[in-house]
C-alpha cells in the first residue's frame, strides 16, 4: 500500500491539531470506530479523543470514554511511580535519570494525554547493585533475564492486581557496538550529571537535558523502527521534540555530533514528515527531503505500528535486514544478518555459548524450538518466506536512503 488511507489522513489531521493547533476538518462520513482503532494501535488514543471528542456522535464517544479513562488513569499511575523512582533514589544517594516516555511527554501540550508504558531510567553502573535493592525494598523482583548487558528490569504485582515494570539502565537501548558506538556512550556519559528537574502536578523527578534526551530519542526511534516497528506516539515525540527549538538553536546543539554519528540526515527526515503531515512548524534546518522519503518513512510507521504490534511479521523481516552489532541495513548481507541474530538468541538462551561457541549448534536448535511453539501459541507470526523476503526488500531500500549510523563500522 503507497497511500493513506482516510483514516490515516484523518489522524494525522487531528494529531496536527492537538499537538500544533492545525484546524482539523472533520468529514461528515468519518469511519469514527476505524479511526479510533488506528489511534490506538499507533498508542495516541488520548490525544485523537481529546482533539475531537466535542464533535463526536454520542454513541462513538460514549463507547470511547471508558478505554480513553483507562489510558489517563495509567498515564497518571505511571506519573506517580516516576515521583516514586525519584524519592527511592534520592533516599538510596543514587544519581539517576529518566529516559523517553516521561522525558518526551514533558515537551507535550498536554503531557498527561501522551500515552505511557513502563517507567525507564538511567543510573552510573556502578550503583546497579545498589538501585536494584532499593527497588527490591518497593516490592518489586527481577526479571528471568538477569545476563542482558545494558539493563535489567523489575516488576510489582499491586494489591489492585495491577502490574508495574522498571527498567533499570547502565546503558540505553540501540547503541551500535563500534566505533560509533562507543562515541555515543561517550557524548551520553554525563547525562546523570546534566540531568534536570522536571516538576509535575504529583511531584518532581530528574529528566534529560535538550542534547541527552534528543540523542537517546534518536538512538531508541531509530533501533525500533528498523526492528519492529514505530508507530505514529514516537513520531509525535520528535515532532513535539524539534518543535522546541529554533532552526540556529538546533543546529548549534546537534547538527556537528548528528553529522559525526550518522544521524543527521535521520533527524531531518523524522522532522520533514513531521511537518509535512503533523503540522509541526518548518524547522528549516531539515532541508527538503524528497517526497518519496517522507512518505515512504510516514507508510512505514503506520504499517508497523507501536512497537510492531499493529504489523508482528516485521520481527521476521528484520533478522534479514539489520546488522545487529552496528545497527545499520546494508545491501547484501542478509544471510550474514540472519546468521548474526541467530547466534544472539542462541546465546541469550544458553548463556555457556558466549565462552563455548561449539555450543552455539545446540542454541541455534532451542531458538528454532522455542520459535515453533510460540507460532503454534499465536504468540508469534507465522513464518512466509516469500512475504518476509518482499518487506524485507522494501524496508532495506527506505532504510538505507535515511543512512542511519551510515559510517558505522567502515574503514
């Protein structure tokens, strides 16, 4: 599919409004029940009800009102449990700072109508042992992954029934490992230090500051996008993000470090879509992307959905199309790819086979297991060659124009 559809056009036009104040026009035959289902498998739910909620026929907003108080009331919950983090490590003497969700919903209009997930932070590695007990004090226990090498996750079970998930970080997600790698962890290791106080109506908790939180957005934007997808909630975060700044301002701050680590010409095209189709005011700096790549990028998204869920066999495409240690999509290697995230999965379930690789065969045979019985559980898609290798194509020749950590690994 190369178009939008009137849902999708219907969407953007209402996520312009509530995000830049664009007047929306509304069609006297909206598909209401076929917008609103897209709105929540792209997680902006709240922000499309609060944009049109007046103008909704009774039926459709009675039958929202509910699910769209079930978000608010998380977001509020979620709000809560970052001034929760922030009192737990002030009292433990830990130095942190939180990462996305609440950090990109402080730059919201509304930040209470930005839909939240778990609550991720950031702490000195150093102090992973100690973090982890003090969360360990609030009831909450670590997960069955505890070999992961850049954070661990805790989860609470509430008296409510309800389930909480904190993810402690010593690195953020989507850092190549390379050269380039190593100078983002380079440019991201004070972000503890820089970090700021971020003040809500239920208390305060420490935030990135512009130049932190805007590479990690990058990193964690582009990391899923070519994994299993973004949907329309991250491209509402850069545009909200970019929109902060003056085109001398941006460029003052990022375009020299983006150039260096290959992610200038992928900020410039998130924030080209975001104009194009958000209402996002012309930043100017991000030059004139051809139509093909702003629109290309903006399918892209859509089809995937948040995180993928909207589009599940996009897991499958991307063990062909990514190089997972540089984080980059490059022509002619795909069984190269394809063998690379084998062998990490193989690893992670037989953690012996990092120091034996003769093990790897019996991994690769748990990971093909494994993979059988979650397709047979409906946890995962079937696998179509044909079809994967197809999206496969099209996602590469889309990716590769954005030039992502575009020198990475090269000579």
């Amino acid at each position: 599919m190369n178009t939008l559809t009137p849902n999708q056009e219907l969407l953007l036009s209402l996520l312009a409004q509530a995000l830049f104040h664009r007047e929306a026009a509304l069609p006297g035959d909206a598909d209401w029940y076929g917008l609103f289902q897209e709105a929540k498998q792209q997680a902006v739910l709240p922000l499309v009800f609060e944009s049109v909620k007046e103008q909704l026929p009774a039926d459709v907003k009675d039958s929202l009102e509910e699910p769209v108080e079930t978000c608010l009331l998380n977001n509020l919950l979620v709000d809560f449990e970052h001034v929760e983090l922030h009192k737990t490590m002030r009292a433990a003497g830990i130095d942190y700072v939180v990462m996305k969700g609440s950090a990109s919903a402080a730059y919201y209009p509304k930040p209470m109508l930005r839909m939240m997930g778990d609550v991720d932070f950031l702490i000195r590695k150093e102090d992973a042992e100690r973090g982890g007990e003090a969360l360990r004090t609030l009831g909450f226990r670590e997960t069955a992954e505890r070999d992961n090498p850049i954070h661990q996750a805790y989860v609470r079970r509430g008296e409510d029934g309800r389930r909480s998930e904190w993810e402690l970080h010593w690195l953020p997600n989507g850092i190549p490992r390379n050269e380039t790698g190593e100078r983002i962890r380079e440019l991201l290791s004070d972000s503890v230090e820089t970090a700021r106080i971020h003040q809500t109506e239920n208390g305060s908790y420490m935030v990135p500051d512009d130049f932190h939180h805007g590479l990690m957005l990058l990193i964690h934007t582009a990391m899923h996008l070519m994994h299993s997808g973004v949907g329309l909630r991250h491209l509402c975060d850069w545009a909200v993000f970019a929109s902060h700044f003056s085109e001398k301002d941006f460029r003052t701050l990022f375009e020299e470090k983006l150039r260096e680590l290959g992610l200038w010409d992928f900020a410039a095209a998130l924030t080209a879509v975001s104009v194009r189709y958000l209402g996002c005011p012309d930043a100017h700096w991000q030059g004139d992307p051809p139509e093909s790549l702003t629109k290309g990028l903006l399918l892209d998204i859509l089809r995937g959905g948040n995180f993928g869920k909207k589009d599940r066999s996009r897991l499958n495409e991307a063990k062909l199309l990514v190089n997972r240690r540089e984080g980059t999509v490059r022509r002619g290697a795909w069984l190269r790819n394809a063998a690379s995230a084998m062998n990490e999965k193989a690893r992670r379930l037989m953690p012996a086979a990092r120091k034996q690789p003769l093990l790897l065969p019996i991994g690769w045979l748990r990971v093909g297991l494994r993979q059988c019985r979650r397709i047979l559980s409906g946890r995962r898609p079937g696998l179509h060659l044909k079809r994967m290798v197809e999206g496969a194509a099209e996602r590469s020749a889309l990716y590769q124009q954005l030039r992502i950590f575009k020198d990475a690994g090269d000579e």
